[in-house]
C-alpha cells in the first residue's frame, strides 16, 4: 500500500492497479488460511459454543462418566478405580499423554488434574474453552477487519483503473493504506500471543 500511494503521487496508473491487486492477492491468501485453520479447528472440537461439539464429545465419552484407562504403551486395560474428587475422569490416555508431552498444562496443573493416568475433564476443558473464546474473537474480529479492507481495495482498484489518482489527488489511497497498515500492525501483536507466547509459557519457558 505505501508502493501505491508512492505510484498515486506518481500519477502511474499501471503500477497503482498493480500494487493493488498485489496487496488483495496477500490479504485473500492470508484469510484463505485462516479458513483452513479454522476448519480444522472446528472439526477437532474446539469451538466454544454450546452444541457445536457433541460429536466430538460422543466419540470421547466425555460427558460425566468414568471408564477404565488404556495406557498407551501397554495393551491392556488399568485397574478402574473411583476418583475421590467425585469427578468425570478422561479414559483417552493418549489424550492425556499428548497433553503432558505437549505442555498443554503447567507443572502444578498437571499435579492437581492428574490422578492415575486420568485427567479432570471439566477443569481441563474450561481452561481450553476460555483460550479459544479470546481466541476466535481475537482473529475473527481481525479477519473481519480484513475483510473491510479488501472490500476497500477493490473500490480503489476500480477508481485507479479509471486514472482518477494523481499527485493533485490520492487522499483516499493514503487513508485506506492507513487503514490497512493497522490491521497489518493488529496481527502482530496478535501472532505472538496466540501462537507464540502461549507455547512458549506452556512449556514453562
């Protein structure tokens, strides 16, 4: 976008258009992997609204039960016993192992949640629902953003065309790039957060 209000202030026609359809080319690419994203998203369970994950939890049994757990490195069944805290327990240990290994908990989590090779379900969920809450809302609201800004471009890909921008006039080159230069500044704050940090402390770095 600054190339194009350069190209505007220039009165170079071609390259404002070019320029244009580059930064829509890079916006769409970008949302078309935040939609695979959250596809997969959606179909390992994660949304945090009611009624989306029943599949999820069906084929998991994770609705107030408890079941013998299958370690993963041993094919045979360990001895079922009741969990004092009187709560649902995980039966999926490999489940329970990808958390561990993966530092989905921290060190002091992992001693209250975990009792036996089981996993308090409710506590875990709830700490995993409340991240993709902020979550969803945090890059829908930037996708939706995006959005905006590509509905933008394409007005300016339209009024460049037609030679409209000159040195005398590219106001509204300016203020979209403007525009578009905060969403791009939104999403660095939001990478590392999201993807980054969390890693990063889960880990216990």
């Amino acid at each position: 976008m600054a190339l194009t209000v350069y190209y505007a202030q220039k009165s170079n026609r071609n390259m404002q258009v070019i320029m244009i359809l580059l930064t829509m080319a890079f916006g769409a690419t970008f949302l078309g992997v935040k939609t695979i994203e959250y596809r997969d998203k959606f179909n390992h369970g994660l949304v945090p609204v009611q009624g989306w994950n029943k599949r999820i939890k069906a084929e998991t049994n994770a609705e107030h039960e408890t079941k013998p757990c299958w370690e993963v490195d041993h094919n045979a069944p360990a001895i079922e016993h009741p969990n004092p805290r009187g709560e649902f327990q995980w039966t999926d240990c490999s489940l329970v192992k990808k958390a561990q290994d993966e530092g989905y908990l921290t060190n002091a989590e992992k001693i209250g949640y975990f009792s036996n090779g089981e996993i308090d379900a409710n506590k875990f969920r709830d700490k995993v629902r409340i991240f993709y809450y902020l979550y969803f809302v945090m890059t829908g609201l930037h996708a939706l953003h995006m959005i905006v800004g590509l509905a933008l471009m394409t007005w300016l890909l339209i009024v460049a065309w037609r030679g409209s921008f000159s040195e005398d006039y590219y106001m509204p080159v300016e203020m979209s790039g403007l525009y578009w230069h905060f969403v791009d500044i939104v999403w660095i704050f939001l990478f590392p957060l999201l993807y980054l940090l969390g890693r990063h402390f889960m880990h216990g770095g």
